[in-house]
C-alpha cells in the first residue's frame, strides 16, 4: 500500500508540529503532604499546553500513590 506523502514530507510536517517528545506530569501534592494538589496539577497540565506539547505522560509510578490517587491524578 503505497503512502499518500513522502518521507520528506512527513519529516517536514513532524519538525514544524511536533515540540519535543512527550511531557512528563509527576504528582504535586499538598505542603501537608496528606493530598494531591489539584490545583498544581493542573498549572503543571496548562504549562505544558502552553509550551505546544502535542502529548503528556503521567508518571503515576513515580511514587507510593494508593489506587484510588493514581486514578484521581490521571483523571
């Protein structure tokens, strides 16, 4: 199955769309350390929107969060 565009196209279109690999989001937590801070999280997330990241990850294995964080930190 031939490609409707070229290599060269396709590198083309990838320098001038893509801003870097992928972002990384950690958990921000409370100064209590007793919560997820929802509000840095998402400072964090608008952040990275603003810097033209086409994709993020969450590192949701960066530390001992509980089921029920790790759902509420991705959500």
């Amino acid at each position: 199955m031939a490609l409707e565009y070229t290599k060269k196209q396709a590198k083309a279109w990838a320098k001038k769309n893509f801003k870097g690999l992928e972002a990384v989001i950690f958990p921000s937590f409370t100064p209590d350390l007793s919560a997820l801070d929802e509000e840095g999280i998402r400072w964090d997330v608008n952040h990275i929107i603003a810097n033209g990241f086409m994709s993020a990850m969450c590192a949701i294995e960066s530390c001992g969060l509980t089921f029920e964080e790790r759902k509420q930190f991705v959500k």
